[in-house]
C-alpha cells in the first residue's frame, strides 16, 4: 500500500484515479486501447533529446530519449502516474493532462490526434501547433526567402512554410489543411502535380521513402489513415504501391515549372530538426541566376502575412 507521501507526489489535479485501489488489468478494446497507447508514448519519448526540451543531457544518461520522470516533470504529472500510462494501467486522463503530454513530447498535429483517439478523449485545443514548430522555427522560414522552406514531418506533412515555398507547387493556403501533404498532393492536385519537371520519378521516390518510413509506424492510425486514402483516391498510387520499392535518397537538384515564374531548378536540402524519423526543415537552393530571379519574383508573387503554418 502506498504510503501517504507517496500518494501525495503522483497526483495530478487533471487525472482521475481509478477505483477500487491500484490499477490491474483489463480486457477487451480497452486492453488494446491501453497498450497501444502506451507504446506510442513510450516510442515518442524515447525520440526526443533532452536537448531538444532544454534539459542537460548529463555524462550518465543511458535511457534513449528521454526519461520517463522528465515527462512527468515537463508535463506537470506525477511519475508514478506517467509510469501507469506506459504500463497500460486502467486509469482515466483528463484532456488537459494529454494536452500536456503532447507539448512534452512535441507531437505534431497527426500525433496528437493519435495520442486523444487512444485516450478515447476529445482534444481541448485541435487546432494547436505543435512545439516542434517553435517561434524561431517560424523566423528562421521568413529569413531564408526567397529560398522556399518549409518544415514537414516523415510522413510528408507540411507543418509549416514561409510564402515562397508556399505558391512554388500550389497555392497551399488556399488548401484545407488536412490536404497539406506532400505525397498526397503529388498524387491528387493537378497544379502541384504539373509543377513537377520530372513527376514520374518524384512520385516513385517519395512512395519508397514512404514505404521506408512507415516501416517504424505500421500501428499508427495517422499512417494507416493517409495511406487508405491514396488507395482510395489515386489508381496510381496503387500500382506504384504495389512495387514494394523502399528508398531512402534521391535526386538532390530538382526541376519545378512554376506558372507564374517558368521553370525553377532548385537544390533540394534536408536539416533534421532532431532524430532522423522526427520533422525535418526542407529548403530549396536556386542553382542558377534564372532560378534566383525566378525565386525572387515569387517572392513578391506570395501572398504577405509571413509564414504559413498548418
């Protein structure tokens, strides 16, 4: 039996305790809900650098990732409940304890839904951003135009832009935000699609570096969603799909055809904003002074407002 102390040091005002004393086990879609839940935030954590949310890494540190008690600390939740959490324990969390759990672990917006559908809770705030995307993140895509930017995760979402990258395929605020993906609008949005200079080696390469990434995220909803909806929407995508072909690079110098500005040949750039299957900031270099100009007048093309976020 815990003792008074004990019990004092894991509440946490937005977690209700379950019945009955000590959580056990269950049985049922809610076993399953639990587990999963559980191992999506044992995952999640394990990605993150202390680094990444200001903690000093230490000279002893053998946890990948982060510890579980610095989630409970930056999340403001008891350990011994957070340690419940990724045991798959039977207990209730409240909204707002799962919305502190998203900023701690810097989940982006597909991640948080994910992170409520296995809570069984309705999210307070689904419009919020994910910390992944930060105010300097934001600065640092205005600074780099009239190179167009963006920042997207490994499943091809577009997380946020700065204008000139956000009209250099399609004009992407005018685009639901649900439809801001790159693979999805490769298969699905004639603009994005003709933009390509070279559309049928762009599509094969991105459905590889797909295949190769979700490789790690089989049991995510977020995944399976977007892929069941290309196979919905694009006999295309069906039939590269169906190749099994799994890539990790490509082509680094790519060739756009913009119908305000011409044909743009940029340098691809990659900047991992952490571990290597984590968000990733994306710039596209002009190679050629026709391409700097190119840039430069899509700049002024670009809706003002500064960047972009989804």
């Amino acid at each position: 039996m815990a003792t008074m102390t004990q019990e004092r040091a894991v509440r946490a005002p937005a977690v209700e305790a379950p019945t009955g004393g000590a959580p056990t086990g269950g049985a049922g879609d809610d076993a399953v809900r639990r587990h999963e839940l559980a191992a999506f935030l044992r995952s999640r954590r394990e990605r993150i650098t202390p680094e990444q949310v200001g903690l000093v890494r230490g000279r002893r540190r053998r946890t990948p990732g982060l510890r579980r008690e610095e989630v409970a600390q930056l999340s403001a939740v008891g350990v011994t409940w957070y340690t419940w959490l990724e045991q798959a324990r039977p207990i209730q969390v409240s909204p707002q304890v799962l919305d502190a759990l998203a900023r701690a672990l810097l989940l982006d917006s597909g991640e948080r839904t994910h992170l409520f559908a296995l809570a069984a809770a309705t999210d307070p705030a689904p419009g919020t951003p994910c910390r992944t995307v930060t105010p300097a993140l934001r600065a640092m895509l205005e600074q780099l135009e009239p190179v167009p930017a963006c920042v997207q995760n490994s499943r091809y979402d577009i997380l946020a832009y700065n204008r000139t990258y956000g009209r250099l395929m399609c004009d992407l605020d005018a685009l639901p935000p649900e439809d801001r993906n790159c693979l999805w609008l490769s298969f699905t949005h004639a603009e994005w699609r003709s933009s390509l200079g070279n559309l049928d080696e762009t599509i094969r390469l991105m459905a590889g570096k797909f295949r190769a990434a979700m490789a790690e995220h089989l049991a995510e909803p977020a995944w399976k969603t977007l892929l069941d909806r290309l196979k919905s929407a694009s006999p295309e995508f069906c039939e590269v799909w169906e190749r099994h072909e799994v890539v990790t690079s490509g082509d680094k110098t790519k060739r756009f055809l913009n119908p305000h500005v011409g044909q743009l040949n940029l340098a691809h750039t990659s900047l991992w904003l952490g571990p290597s299957a984590g968000p990733r900031l994306v710039a596209y270099v002009p190679v050629d002074a026709e391409s700097r100009a190119g840039v430069e007048k899509l700049q002024q093309l670009a809706r003002p407002g500064g960047t972009s976020q989804r």
